[in-house]
C-alpha cells in the first residue's frame, strides 16, 4: 500500500479491482465503509458479483484476464476528456509530477501489440533502448503535453485504440455500466478530490499481472491521486506478515529492503552496484519542469548494501574483502529461481532436497499435480508447520502408495503467531509488535528458534569440514545470538552505528565504509536508543493536524514511520495541499519545516526552494517523477492488451499478438487446454471463512461448519445448460487435471458477452486438500504452471475448464 | 356387575401389547432424549402429544365437569347414571394429560419447580395449576366409588377400617368440590385457548381471535356431553351397560344448543374482525377450517336437532362421534396444523410419539375396564351391592 | 432507558465473524454442516447456533441484490417468551436483554412455540435439554463489555448503544442516504418494539424477516389473564347460587319434577 489501512476513509471513490476485499479483507470494509457514509463512490469490478460487490454503487461485470482492456479503456476517456475539460484534472500534478510531458526515444515502435522485437521470451536489448527518454540523461520535457513524442502523445496514440466499445467487446462489461465506471471514476481526478484502488490477487495473478498494475498506477496518475490521503494504489496484502516478508527478502529476486540480488557476472560490489543502476550516478533530471533536480534515493543503495553485509558478516565484513560481497550467492540469469521454476527444477530432479518452511506447496502452487508428483522426487523433504500439511502427508495422497515414494520427510512443529514474539508487517507498510501470549505447546518452536539452532549446527558441520563447500560464506556469518530472541532481531535489522554501538537512528545515517550496520535499512529508525522499539507503540492518538487518520504513534511504519509515501505529492508547487481537507504535509516554514506527515524528503515546496534545489516529489524514481511511461519492465513500457496463457478466445481483439511473450510457461506436466475441449473461463479465489490452502481453516469447528464442502460457483444459464442443478456434485476438469465439487449455482455470476459469444466462468475455491479435518479437491490440481513475464506469480486466475455433473 | 368375558382376553391382549410397545418407546425417549425419539424441531417445538394428549385430553375430559355440573349442581338427576363414568373418565384424562406432560417434558424430573417459581401471567401457568387441581378434585369426587366398594370388600384386612367413614366425609363436601371443579375446568379449559392468544402472527386469522378462551370453553361444554354419549355406547357394547335413549337423546340436544352457540359465536367474531371472507379465500387453510366446522358443529347440530335422529341409538351415537371429531380436528388446527411452522421446517410425528399416545390411551381403556369390572360404576349399582 | 443494537444490512458484509464470536464467547459447539448450494451455514439458528447471517440474493428496484441479515433474539420490548414461560425462565431486564435461567425451566418449550421471531432453540439431542437463545451477552454487559457479535464486527454494522438514540440515528442514515435504504426500522413498533433494531436497502419480508403487526403479542393474552379473578369468583358465586335455586325448587317436588318435563319432550 502507497497508503495504509485508515487512510481509506478519505477518499472520494474507491475502485475495489481484482480484489475481494469484503471477504479478503474484512477489515477493510471499516473504512471503506466509514468513506461511504461521508458520501464516497464504491466501485467494484470483478467477474463475479462478490461480497464486495453488494456493497457497491456500481458493479462492472469483467471477463477473468481483461484487466488492461478495462483500464487502458478508462485511460483513453480521461486522456480525451482531459483535453475537453481539463478543469476536471489536476493537470499541474500530471504535468510536474509525472512523465508525462517527458520526450520519448523517436525510435520508439509499437507494431502489432509488440513494443518492439523479441527473441526467446525477451524483448531484445536494441527494442528496450527505444523505451527510454529521448535524452536518458536529462530528457526535455514539453509542458504543452503537445509533442508528439511526449509521454502523454505516446499514451493517447497507443491508448486510442481502447474505445468504450473494443474494451466491452473484450471484457464483456455492458457499456452503460462501463461508461458509468468512468465518469464516476474519473471525477476523483478533480483537484482536491482523492479516489483511491484497491487490489490484490484479482489483478496480480496473470501473465501480465505486473502490467494490470502497472494500469492501474497510470490511471491513478493521471488522476493525481498519488501521495494524497485517500489515494494511493493500495495492494491489499496477502498472507500474514507477507508484507514483512517481502520486505525482509522473501523472494527470489531481492535482498532486504529491495535491493537486488547479485547475478552472475556481479564480479564486485562496485560491479554490482553499477549494474542494478540504483546508484547516484543513475539520477536522471527532466529539464523544463518547475522542479529541477532529482534526489534519486536509490543512488544511496551502496550505503545499505555495505551496511547489510556489516549486519550478516560483522567483523568477518571489510572494505578489503568488498564487505564479503564474495561470500553472497550469485544467480543464473537463465534461471527461474522462483516456484514455478523450483517445482520444475524438482520435478526434473535437479532440486534434491526441501525445506518447506510456513507453506503448502502440494495445494498452494499451481498445477499440484505436478507438484506432488514433484516432491516425489525429492531425496528429503523438511516442513516446519504448525499443522500437518498437503505437503508433510503427499506420501500417503489419496491415489498413491506411501511405498513408492522415496523422500524421506522430516516434520519440525511450530510454534504458531500466539505463542511467541515478533512483529508483523501489515498492508500498510505497519509493523506492529505482538507479545507472546501461550507457551507452545508440545515441542513446537518459534520459527526463529528452530532456525538459530539450526544455523549454529550448519556452522558447527561447516567448521569441521574444512573442504566443505561454500564453506567460507558459512562460517563469517556472524551467528553469535546465543539464544535468540525476537527483540535481537529487531535490533539488528534497524542498525547499529558500530564506533559507538549505539542503534542507527535512521537510514541517513548509514554509511558505505563499514562503520554501520542494519539488517534492513527500510526498517532502519524502528528502534532507536531514544524511543526503544517503535513496533511496540499504542498511542491511539491521531497528532495530525488534519485529523486524517494517520495515528503516528501507533506501532511503526516504514520508511521513517511515513504513513503516506510519495506524499510530497499532495501539495501543489507552493507547497499548499491539493486537498485543503484532507492536507497529508503542510504548513511548511524554512525553521519548523513541514507538518503532518513525514514528508517525502523535507525540502522545500518546490516554488520557494532556491535554483537547483527544488526537489522532485517521487523520490524513489531517479527522474524524480512518476512513470506514467514505464520503460524499466520487461514487457513493454506501457500496459497492453494479451490474452490469459488459456484463453477461450482464439484471437486477441486489440492485435495478432495473442499472449504476453514474455510470460513465464512452465514445461513440467503442463499441458494447454483448448477451447475447444475446454469452453469456460476457469478462477480460482477464496472466501472469507478459510484461509488458502486451508490447512490453518479446515481443522477448526467452526470455520468448517460455515463452510463444510469444496463448492464451485456456477451461473444459472450455464448450469441449465449443463443439467446442474444448486447443490449437486460436479467435476471441473482442465489439462492438467480434475476436481470434484459441490456446485452453488447463482445468479452472481453471469455469462459475459465477449466478442460476440457469451462467456461463462467458472469461479473455484482455493481452501481444500487431502489433510486435516475436512477434506476436498485442491483447486490447483486444473490451475497452469505459467507465470508473469516480470514476477513469475502464476496465472491462477484465468484458465480453461470444463464441468460435468459428477 | 355384568360382564361381557368373551371381549377380555382379545380386547385385554391387544390394549396390553399397544401399553408395552408404548412403554418401550418411554423408556427410549428418557434415554435418548426428545430428538432422537420424536420428530419435533425448533421449527415445530409442540407435536403430538401437546395436540392430542394435552389440547384433545383436555376437553375430551371435559363431560366430567359439565356431567358433575348438570347432576349436582342444576340437579337433573336423570342424569346420574352417567355421572359416575363421566368423573371416571375425566380422571383417567387427566391422568394421562399428566403423564404426557411427563413424557413431553424436556426436564419432566423439575416438574415441581412450577410450583415454586409462578409466572402468574402465563396461561400455561394456569393451566398446569388447574390441572392439577382439578385432578385431586376429580380423584376425591371419584373416590366414594372406590370407599363403597372398599367397605363391601370381605377381606379381614379391609374389613377392618370403616370406609363408610371417608365416604362420608367426601360426601358431605361433594357439592364444594363439584364447584371447583367447574371453577377450575372453565379457567383451564379457556386458558388452554388464552395460550394460543400468545401467536397472533403464528396462528391462522381463522382460528386467531381475542375470544379464543371462550371459544375453547364453549366447545370444551359442547365435547363433554358427547364424550359421554361415545363413552357410555362404547362401555355399553363391552359390558351390556345400556344407557336409556332418554339420557342419550338429552345430551344430544344440550349438545346441539351448546354447538349452535359456538357456531354463533363463531361467525361473529368473524364478521367482526372482518376476516369472514377468509373462509372462502385462505385455501388451503379454509379447508380445514370447514372440515372442523361442518364435520364437529354443523352435521351434529343437524342431527341432534333431528327427533328421528335422537330417537336411534346408533345414530345418537354417530353424531356424538362427530362431534368428537370435530373438537379433535379443531384443536389439531389451532395447536398444529393452522400453527406456522419455523421456515424450513417438516412434521410429521415419529413412530415413537404415536406409540406413547396411543399407549396412554390403551392404559386409560385398561384402567376403565378394571374399574368397570371391579368398581361400582353406577351409585344405584353400588348401592344395592352393598345394601 | 434500555440498550439496543441497530443492526444496518447496507454496512454488512456477510463475513459471519459475529457468528463465530458467539460461539466462543458461549462456547457453542460446532454444528455438522453440508454444503447444499448456499454460503449460509449452519442452516438456521439452533441451541448451538445463536445467530447466524442469511444470504438473500434477489431482485429490488429492478436491480440485483446480495443482501445479508443477521438473525437472533430480537429482545422484544414485550417478550412472548417470557409472559409465556409458566415458571418465570425468561425474564426481561430493564436493561433490555431478555435472559434466561436454567435453574428455572422445566422444558415445555411454549417460549418456543409462543416467540413470533421463531428464536428459542432446544438441545433436541440432549436427554436433559435447556432452552437456547441470544441473551444479547447480558453477562458481558453486566461486566461493562459490549455483546460478542458487536466487539467482532469489524465494519460496524452492529452498533450497540441506547435503543432511543439508535432508533433516531436509523432514521438520520435513512434520511441521508433515501436511495439506498427502505424507510423502515424493523424493530421500531414490530411486536410493540424490540431492543435489536434493522436497516435495511430491500423491503424486510425479502430478507426473511417475519411480517409482523405493531401491537405486543402479549396484549390479548394479558387481557385473558386480567379475567381469570373474576371469572374464577364469578363461576364460583354463579354455580353455588344455582345450586342454592335448584335445591329450593326441588325441595318440595321431590326428585322427579325436572325429569318429568324432560320426558315430555322427547317422544315429541
Ligand atoms: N478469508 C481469507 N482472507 C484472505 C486469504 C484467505 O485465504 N482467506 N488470503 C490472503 C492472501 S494470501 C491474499 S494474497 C489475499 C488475496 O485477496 P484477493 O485478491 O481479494 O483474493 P481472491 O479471492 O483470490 O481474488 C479476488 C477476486 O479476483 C477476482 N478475479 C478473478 N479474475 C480476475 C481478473 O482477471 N481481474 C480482476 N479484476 N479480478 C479478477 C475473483 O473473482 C475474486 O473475487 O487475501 C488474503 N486474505
Ligand atoms: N489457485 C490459486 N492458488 C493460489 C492462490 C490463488 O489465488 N489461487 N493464491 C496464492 C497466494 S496469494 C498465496 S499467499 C499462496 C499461499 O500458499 P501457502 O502459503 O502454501 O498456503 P497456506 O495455507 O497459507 O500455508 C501456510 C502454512 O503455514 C503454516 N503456518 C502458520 N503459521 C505458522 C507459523 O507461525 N510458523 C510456521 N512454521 N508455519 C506456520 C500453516 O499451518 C500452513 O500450513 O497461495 C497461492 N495459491
Ligand atoms: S487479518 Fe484477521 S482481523 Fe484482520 S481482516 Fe483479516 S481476518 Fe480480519
Ligand atoms: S424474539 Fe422471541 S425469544 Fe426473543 S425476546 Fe422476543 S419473543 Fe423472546
Ligand atoms: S421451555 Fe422452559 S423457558 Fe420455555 S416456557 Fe417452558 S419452562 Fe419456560
Ligand atoms: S448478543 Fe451475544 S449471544 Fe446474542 S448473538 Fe451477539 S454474541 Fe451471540
Ligand atoms: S460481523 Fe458484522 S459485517 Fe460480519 S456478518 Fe456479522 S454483522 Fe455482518
Ligand atoms: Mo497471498
């Protein structure tokens, strides 16, 4: 979340998409609700009418997988109504905060639904130079927004081609209410009006998730809705702490505090640096606009990287040894390093050993088919879990003999959120402190325990081996907790200033010659010598001079405990908000500086600041300003029409190019399902009662009496057509595999009319799997193994299915 | 004392197996509880036994009252031959309505609590108070049958205390107690009505009216004298006890006043709440409504009116039986079928609930054979045996 | 001055978290449910299930609606429940709750039969059943705690508070948002008023909700229970004057005089 949770209660309209989050995020719904009785619009746009959806104002019908067609469509009416009415839009915002009024490479082709040549599943490195700034440098501007070559020129050409009518035809949404989705949308546009998005899998969970996104943050720019309260593309995370975890590095691609993670060929740390551009020598100044420099955050990252290497290898790290840079593994650019591509590595027998730590990959990843017969082919297997999971019992699946499976599983119980310490990083970038309130029970574990004990035996084993591989980056990792506690950790990820021992105040304050350290340097000022553990506050008090909600003395907020990021967009270049009701920073004088929020940067409002210090709002880009024009992905600088990996269309309707190319698509047991063999558009989601693969849900009484059974959801016609009747045993099938369900026919999903032919979906509940109380089929087993071209999340909200009554 | 001995053993047997089957059910009731041995619900909470066995055992046991009434307190003498059995069928009823209640009872083991804790303001309070009342004062009015027959007993043991002595004394206060027990009949057998006041938008307008107690109270007269009639043929057959077409023809048409009134009262209230239409509209309920009315009220005040009619016993009897139908078909409606059910909800009594019903009927029939073969069922009776 | 719960069905979400917050806090069992083709479940309220949120989907206005409601005791103002129970089980507090006393009832389940809201609920599976209800947490109130559901509610849709200005706040929101509710407060006059109060954006019968008239069911029962003295007195007086009459007349006729005229008119 630019925002956080609160924060919805300011806003003007809200767009609830590729999200249900009634029934995801119940919580949510206080403010969301809170807004509406202060007069706020409730969108919600999803293929089913949801629980969401019956909260709504107005509720858009859309095809499963056309999130960019609904968007790009909503794009064009307001860059056309921009030009009508630009009363109705905050053009100073669009044109000094964004890039919209950037030059563009004249090089710059789109043919045919490419941006330009690819080559195996990649756009080749001369196409992604015509993506860039005509100047990369310091590219010229044209505040008129008239050059043809200008970012906002570009997007109108490209996003001219999403009439009302092309959008319908592919989303199915009818058009009156299409049309109404726009104008009620687009009114937050208005300067001193905040509409805000919420998100979530709805919209991720497609090979072109990162572009539906992407759509969403153009929109929300060009409706200056960035930075303001009651703004902000606000992705409503997902599993607990899953914001936490990300922070900390849980993925494949970053290291702490997102930075990247070294490739092959990143020789040194200088090399390193140099090659993920987040360093000051990367800072890229527009020329024109009335800010005139770039702070390009990013230019620091050398200083967190040292510090995280002092953090990891304490004295073991110098500026001899590079910091130990050495000592950090490097990857295989041609390598998938994510799920998709480790179940695929198990399954080709590469991966030979596992350590499941807190997840369910047997139900939780796509095509679990294939990822059970996978984990099959492990030598050892190791789940840490607070239950006995799909996972720790895929040896005696239903279907298999215990005798033919050769992995040997260990079993590690957990302690699970009660029973210890720690904090948790929520949506909003919030990370609140809980207590422990019950011992574990039997000889369950903190997490953090069993990894410290675990970590002290690898280094013990690694000390002995002397010929050990790799044995180095083992035993400098400095491992000395003794035993560890949650407060430890706490402390290490913000910091030390290591000549006086004393926690680091904040991230400024790191430096890259080894006299710091912090595990995180986006965590770093959540625990300070003078405030101690700024997780743990519970100050319900709102100090905002606006009384906007921001409760600062509740727990902690990265970064610097902001509570709206970007939020030097909220005011105008005088440094007045946007927004006199719902100001986010103001009142800025040169000695007591801004009030509200912690601003993005203190500088000066960008009109009084002195020549060459007028500081652009977007900090963390190095052009200073929002990308409207996003050059920096792998598919394509701006959001465009593909069809899902399955689709039950057999053309695109904006161009011949039918898919994302650079979509991930798995080879492992992954068969393609037809239209033909399979007509209808399959999803895969979760209700309010259960919680993912349901082995956290399914064993509790009663959240199993609220929902007993694997159910699939049906429209009527379609279920007349099928002879199904409410209540009935069906099978889903797809090419990967088949489901047994109780079918719910409803009138909340109906058929869509998409080019021409109705479309029907079929909506799938993602809770069950073989273990704990009450049992069901996995919706995975029909779900793909192909992923986002820039993410690799799999694609489980669109594929092609078929029903039969069981 | 005559006795038909042919009809003993088949009747005998058959009444016994209906008690033991009865008897089983019991038991599998207290051990299992209401749900696993009944077909009651939340949405149907009063089934069987509180239709039959309490609104139908009521007033079916109401000829006790009005035959303790018209004998001793209006004095038509004529009427005594049926007094006796009246009181002793009364009594059974409400034994039965007690041992019901037992059984119908979630909590039957804290059935004294009610005697501790009065919620004077619910009918059903009254009721049970009355009940019980009035089952005492059934017993005290039926005991001097048992006294006399006590005293002409020829066993030593009996022999010696003097039951002329307790005879006596119940006979002194019998007038008293015949009062109460019309004060105390008339307040529950209305109040039985007062408790359906309680649903006013769970019971059918039909049946739901403010005068539904007197409604209650009026057929509750018109039943008993019909009971009695049903009763004294059916003992008659058994045991060749014939009562005078006299009496029989007199009862009928007291029943028919009785009935005519009712009807009366009936399609008044009606008009008054303007719901008279209802009778032709409400299908399917006006169905029932018309089955209870022209099966209890209008053929049987046709009959009795009938001289040809009050003149044949068989017939006599036919139309008693009638109006015994009726008043059953009536209280099913108001306390079952014109009852909204909870939404979502069937009934349809269980095997087990008719078995105790019925088993509390064969004990009645049981007890009212032995008494007929060893008490003197009829004063004149007794009083030659023991004089 | 007596407390309430305005329960609004435009705020929510059906996410049945009151459900479950009322089995722990009474700690309830879990029931053994199927899935027959609908959210809802446990299917209705019972001695185990003391509220539950029904899914209605229909039509309105011409428009499709998903609408939820929460069904439990509505703490009537005039409890059938109470003036029904014959030994005094249920009791209305002046606080508003209507409780319940095991220690009292002895299981004739006319509370049952007698709630026009369809509520008490039995242990049908018990061989020493109790009566079941929401007791709208009279023992968290007491404590100074607001009932289970409300607490867990995370939207606001239940809001607890005093039933006078609930009432007035149900009908600000109705008068500020006329378009998306009905304007009626079911539970305002229903059944001569209840402590649990509804909004809603569909007409009530749609939802389930019993049409109901505005007058206490307890008012003819109350009338026929005000006439049980004077009846009880007046029968008493009227048969011991009959009786009084009837021996005087026969005294100097001798028995047979009332017989005589009976056998007249039968042969006729
Ligand atoms: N009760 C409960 N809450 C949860 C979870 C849970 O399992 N149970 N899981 C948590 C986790 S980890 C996450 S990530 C979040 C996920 O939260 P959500 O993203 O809200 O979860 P989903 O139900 O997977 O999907 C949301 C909606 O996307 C719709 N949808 C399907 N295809 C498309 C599409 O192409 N475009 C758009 N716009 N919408 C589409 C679906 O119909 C569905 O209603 O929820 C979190 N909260
Ligand atoms: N078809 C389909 N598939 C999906 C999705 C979808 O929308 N559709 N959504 C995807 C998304 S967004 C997500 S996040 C994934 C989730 O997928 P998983 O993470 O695989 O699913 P969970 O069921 O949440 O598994 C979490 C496990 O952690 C255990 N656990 C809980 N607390 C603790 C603890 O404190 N310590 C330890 N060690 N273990 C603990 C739980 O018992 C459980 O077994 O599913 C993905 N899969
Ligand atoms: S995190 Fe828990 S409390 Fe918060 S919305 Fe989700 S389920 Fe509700
Ligand atoms: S709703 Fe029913 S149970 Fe609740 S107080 Fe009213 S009558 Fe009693
Ligand atoms: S079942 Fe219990 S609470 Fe209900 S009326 Fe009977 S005694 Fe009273
Ligand atoms: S008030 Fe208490 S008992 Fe009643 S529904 Fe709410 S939580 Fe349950
Ligand atoms: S907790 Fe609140 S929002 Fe959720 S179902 Fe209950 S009343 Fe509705
Ligand atoms: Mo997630």
């Amino acid at each position: 979340m630019t925002n956080h949770w609160i924060d919805l209660r300011n806003a003007d309209c809200i767009m609830i998409i590729g999200s249900n989050a009634a029934e995801n995020h119940p919580i949510s719904f206080k403010w969301v609700t809170e807004a509406m009785d202060k007069g706020a619009k409730l969108i919600s746009v999803d293929p089913r009418f949801t629980r969401t959806s019956s909260k709504a104002d107005i509720y858009a019908p859309m095809r499963s997988g056309t999130d960019i067609a609904f968007i790009g469509g909503m794009i064009n009416y307001i860059l056309n109504d921009m030009e009508n009415n630009p009363g109705n839009y905050n053009m100073e915002y669009v044109t000094q905060y964004t890039n919209a009024a950037c030059i563009v490479n004249p090089n710059f082709k789109f043919t045919d639904g490419l941006f330009g040549e690819v080559e195996n599943g990649k756009y080749n490195t001369a196409s992604k130079g015509t993506w860039k700034y005509a100047n990369t440098a310091t590219p010229a501007t044209d505040t008129t927004l008239k050059d043809p070559d200008c970012v906002f020129q570009l997007m109108k050409k490209h996003y001219s081609r999403y009439d009302a009518d092309t959008v319908c035809d592919i989303t199915g949404t009818p058009k009156d209410v299409y049309l109404e989705v726009c104008q009620t949308y687009a009114a937050s546009g208005r300067t001193g009006k905040a509409g805000t998005i919420m998100y979530a899998m709805g919209t991720t969970q497609h090979t072109y998730g990162t572009q539906n996104v992407r759509s969403y943050a153009v929109l929300q720019l060009l409706l200056g809705n960035m930075g303001v309260a009651g703004g902000g593309i606000n992705a409503l995370r997902g599993t607990s702490n899953v914001q936490g975890s990300t922070d900390m590095c849980l993925l494949a691609h970053i290291l702490p505090g997102y930075l990247n993670v070294p490739m092959e060929g990143d020789t040194d740390l200088d090399t390193y640096i140099l090659r993920t551009g987040k360093h000051a020598g990367a800072t890229i100044t527009p020329q024109g606009l009335a800010g005139d420099v770039s702070s390009n955050w990013w230019g620091n990252s050398r200083k967190y990287v040292v510090s995280l290497l002092k953090a990891w290898y304490g004295d073991a790290a110098t500026a001899d040894n590079d910091f130990g840079f050495h000592n950090l593994p490097k990857c295989d650019p041609s390598v998938n390093y994510t799920h998709i591509g480790m179940i695929e590595a198990m399954g080709r027998g590469i991966v030979k050993g596992l350590w499941v730590w807190g997840q369910n990959p047997a139900s939780g990843g796509p095509n679990s088919n294939g990822a059970r017969t996978a984990l099959g082919n492990l030598d050892w297997l190791v789940t840490a879990d607070i239950w006995m999971t799909e996972t720790s019992e895929f040896w005696k699946r239903p279907g298999v003999d215990p005798a033919d499976i050769g992995t040997e599983v260990f079993v590690l119980p957990a302690a699970c959120s009660y029973e210890k310490e720690g904090s948790i990083s929520n949506s909003g970038r919030w990370a609140q402190w809980r207590y422990k309130a019950v011992e574990p029970l039997g000889d369950a574990m903190a997490d953090l325990e069993i990894m410290s004990i675990l970590m002290s035996k690898i280094q013990e084993l690694y000390q002995a081996d002397a010929s050990a591989p790799g044995r180095q980056a083992i035993i400098d990792l400095e491992w000395d907790y003794g035993h560890v506690t949650a407060d430890m950790i706490a402390r290490e990820i913000n910091g030390y200033d290591l000549t006086t021992g004393k926690l680091a105040v904040s991230f400024g304050a790191l430096k890259d010659d080894g006299t710091t350290s912090s595990g995180n340097w986006l965590y770093c000022n959540m625990y300070t010598e003078e405030d101690g553990n700024k997780a743990a506050r519970r100050n319900p008090a709102d100090m905002h001079p606006g009384k906007i909600g921001l409760h600062s003395e509740w727990s902690w907020c990265w970064p610097l405990n902001r509570r709206i990021i970007y939020n030097r967009a909220s005011v105008d270049l005088d440094g007045n908000p946007w927004d006199s009701e719902h100001p986010v920073i103001l009142d800025y004088d040169s000695v007591t500086k801004w009030k509200g929020d912690i601003p993005d940067g203190g500088w000066a409002p960008i009109n009084q600041a002195a020549e060459g210090a007028k500081y652009l709002p977007f900090i963390m880009k190095p052009e200073g300003v929002a990308r409207l024009w996003g050059y920096g992905r792998t598919d394509g600088p701006l959001p465009e029409v593909y069809e899902p990996w399955e689709s039950p269309l057999d053309r695109n309707l904006m161009s011949d190019a039918k898919n994302n190319p650079c979509a991930f698509v798995g080879t492992y047991m992954n068969d393609r399902g037809t239209p033909e063999r399979f007509p209808y558009v399959g999803t895969t989601y979760r209700c309010s009662e259960h919680w993912q693969t349901g082995v956290m849900t399914r064993s509790l009484p009663w959240l199993v009496e609220l929902m007993p059974d694997m159910y699939v959801e049906i429209g009527e016609d379609l279920a007349v057509e099928k002879g199904i009747s409410n209540g009935d045993t069906i099978i889903v099938s797809s090419a990967r595999g088949e489901i047994q369900a109780v079918a719910m026919v409803t009138r909340r999903l109906q058929p869509l009319q998409v080019d021409g032919k109705a479309i029907h979906h079929v909506g799938v509940l993602n809770h069950w799997g073989y273990s704990g109380m009450a049992t069901g089929d996995s919706a995975n087993i029909l779900t793909p193994h192909v992923g986002d071209a820039n993410t690799t999340i799999p694609e489980f909200k669109t594929f092609l299915c078929n029903v039969r009554r069981a | 004392m005559i006795i038909n001995k042919r009809s003993i053993p088949v009747g005998t047997i058959i009444l016994t197996v209906v008690v033991l089957l009865g008897l089983v059910a019991m038991i599998l009731r207290y051990v299992y509880g209401l749900g696993a041995t009944t077909n009651m619900s939340d949405g149907r909470a009063w089934g069987l036994w509180i239709s039959f066995d309490l609104y139908c055992g009521v007033a079916l046991a109401a000829g006790g009252f009005t035959l303790a009434g018209i004998v001793y307190i209006f004095g038509r003498e004529k009427y005594h031959a049926v007094a006796r059995p009246a009181i002793l069928t009364a009594f059974l009823g409400y034994t039965l309505v007690i041992l019901a209640l037992l059984v119908d009872l979630g909590q039957p083991w804290y059935i004294w609590r009610f005697l501790f804790n009065w919620n004077i303001h619910s009918p059903l309070f009254e009721v049970s108070l009355c009940v019980m009342l009035y089952t005492i004062v059934l017993a005290l009015e039926f005991s001097p049958a048992v006294f006399e027959r006590l005293s002409s007993l020829d066993y030593p043991l009996i022999r010696r205390f003097n039951w002329r002595i307790p005879l006596r004394v119940i006979r002194s206060i019998q007038i008293p107690l015949v009062i109460a027990g019309i004060v105390l009949s008339t307040l529950h057998q209305s109040s039985l009505g007062s408790m359906l006041l309680m649903m006013p938008e769970t019971l059918h307008p039909l049946w739901y009216t403010p005068i539904l107690p007197i409604l209650f109270l009026f057929s509750a007269i018109a039943v008993g004298p019909a009971m009695v009639m049903f009763e004294s043929a059916l003992s008659s057959r058994v045991f060749g006890h014939k009562l005078s077409i006299d009496v029989m023809s007199g009862l009928g048409k007291a029943t028919a006043y009785v009935l005519g009134l009712y009807l009366l009262l009936k399609i008044v209230d009606l008009l008054a709440r303007g719901d008279l239409a209802l009778v032709a509209t409400a299908y399917p309920h006006n169905l029932l409504w018309w089955g209870e009315i022209i099966i209890g009220v209008i053929l049987p005040i046709i009959f009795f009116s009938m001289s040809s009619i009050r003149r044949n016993r068989t017939m006599l009897f036919w139309s008693a039986v009638l109006v015994v139908l009726g008043l059953v078909f009536n209280r099913f409606n108001v306390s079952m079928l014109a009852l909204e059910i909870r939404p979502g909800f069937t009934y349809v009594p269980h095997w087990m609930e008719f078995a105790i019903s019925a088993a509390l009927v064969a004990d009645a029939m049981l007890v009212i054979f032995l008494a007929h073969r060893l008490l003197p069922m009829h004063e004149e009776e007794a009083a030659v045996e023991s004089g | 001055m007596s407390k309430g719960v305005l329960y609004d069905a435009n705020k929510c979400i059906g996410c049945r978290a009151c459900q479950v917050a009322c089995k722990q806090w009474n700690e309830m069992p879990a029931e053994t449910t199927t899935n027959t083709g609908s959210c809802e479940n446990p299917p209705k309220v019972s001695a185990y299930t003391l509220t539950k949120i029904r899914f209605n989907e229909l039509e309105h206005d011409g428009k499709f609606h998903w609408v939820f409601t929460k069904i439990q005791c509505m703490h009537c103002e005039h409890p059938a429940c109470a003036e029904a129970c014959l030994v005094g089980a249920f009791q209305k507090t002046p606080e508003g709750a209507v409780v319940y006393d095991d220690n009292k009832c002895i299981g004739c389940r006319y509370c049952m039969v007698a709630c026009p809201f369809g509520i008490p609920c039995y242990q049908w599976d018990d061989p020493m059943p109790w009566v079941r209800k929401c007791s709208f947490c009279a023992d968290r109130q007491s404590a100074g705690l607001k009932p289970a559901c409300v607490t867990t509610c995370p939207t606001g849709a239940l809001k607890y508070g005093e039933r006078d200005d609930l009432i007035d706040e149900a009908h600000q929101r109705i008068a500020a948002n006329r378009d998306k509710y009905v304007d009626h407060v079911y539970g305002e006059h229903e059944v001569g008023g209840t402590s649990w109060l509804y909004l809603s954006p569909v007409p009530f019968e749609k939802l389930g909700m019993p049409v109901v008239g505005q007058e206490a069911v307890t008012v003819n029962v109350e009338r026929a229970m005000g006439a049980v003295p004077p009846v009880l007195v007046g029968v008493a007086a009227i048969m011991s004057g009959v009786y009084w009459l009837v021996k005087r007349r026969q005294q100097p006729g001798g028995e047979g005089a009332p017989n005589d005229k009976e056998q007249v008119e039968v042969p006729k």
